[in-house]
C-alpha cells in the first residue's frame, strides 16, 4: 500500500453507555494479542474521517457517517517508524459491530 508522505493511522474511538470497543490484535505480526483501537491507514486520495468510515465498514461492519465524526487528537511518533496517528470519536453508527476481519482480530 502507498503511503502519502509520513504512515497516517486513523483510530477509532466507538462509544457506548460510557464503554469504548477495543479489538484484540491477532496473526498480523504487529503486536499481536495486544488490545487496540478499531483503525487503519489513510489511503491515496482519503480524508481522516473517509478513512475513519471506510476502516470501520472493513473491521467491524458498520456504518459511520464521516461528517459526524470528531477529531480528538494528533500524536507524531518515532518509535518503530515516523509516523502520524489521528484519534476520532463516533457516538452513533448504524449497525452493530462484528468482526469483519477474522484473520486480523
């Protein structure tokens, strides 16, 4: 996958009745059996809140309406890789989250 510039993650905050979704990582070599943040990387051409709505139809099987997200915060790291994540929150989707992914989660 070709990358604009710096690796862009997109994180997804999914809340309900006070509770936030977390996956647990599994068989894609990168911090597998770790919990994290249903998300992925932009792709050629997206905005964070495309991005967001696509992940989320991918991983989880929901439907999440770009305009209605908000954007939580920016983090540049250069831990494994330079790299830049952008957190969003969704409060409403339509839908109900499933593992869309099996063989990531």
């Amino acid at each position: 996958m070709l990358h604009p510039g710096i690796p862009t993650g997109v994180h997804v905050l999914l809340w309900r009745e006070g509770r936030v979704l977390l996956m647990r990582r599994a068989g894609t070599g990168f911090f597998d059996g770790l919990y994290s943040l249903p998300g992925g990387h932009l792709e050629e051409g997206e905005s964070i809140p495309m991005t967001a709505a696509r992940e989320m139809a991918e991983e989880l099987d929901i439907r999440l309406d770009p305009a209605a997200l908000r954007t939580l915060g920016v983090v540049h790291r250069r831990s494994d890789t330079n790299r830049i994540d952008f957190f969003v929150e969704a409060r409403a989707w339509t839908g109900e989250p499933r593992i869309a992914e099996p063989d990531k989660c």
